[in-house]
C-alpha cells in the first residue's frame, strides 16, 4: 500500500464522502487524513461547502459558477 499524496487526496474527497472508494483506497485516504492538518481542514471546508450549498435550490448556482467551483476545489493546493 503507497501512501496517499495530497493532490490524490484532493480528487478523492467526493468518492469518500459518497462511500465509493474501494477499501484499499479507502485506507489510504483515512491515513493521509490522520497525518496532513491541511487536507483535514480542506476535508472539513468541502463537508462546509456541501453543508451550505445543500440548502440553497438547484438554480442558486448558473452552469458556469458551478464549473468554477469544481474547478477552484480542484484546483487546490497544486
């Protein structure tokens, strides 16, 4: 088993917080989130964001601000 980088973290944290990761990765996620504060408080931020938004309607956010979003989440700490 590889240890999980922060960046591989990043793309994950969706496939985790919906339960699809495979046990393996699942693992390595956990064990990465025990020893980096940063992706713990990035994990904690993303949980935030989903939070808040789940509460606005579908339409709160246009195609484009939603892309932006995806992309500024993706985007982080590279």
């Amino acid at each position: 088993m590889t240890d999980l980088v922060c960046t591989e973290f990043v793309e994950l944290v969706t496939a985790f917080l919906e339960g699809g990761l495979d046990p393996e990765t699942e693992g390595r996620f956990v064990d990465h989130l025990a020893q980096c504060p940063g992706c713990e408080r990035y994990l904690d931020q993303f949980r935030g964001t989903i939070e808040t938004l789940g509460e606005l309607p579908e339409e709160t956010l246009s195609d484009q601000a939603r892309r932006d979003l995806l992309d500024a989440f993706r985007d982080w700490n590279r």
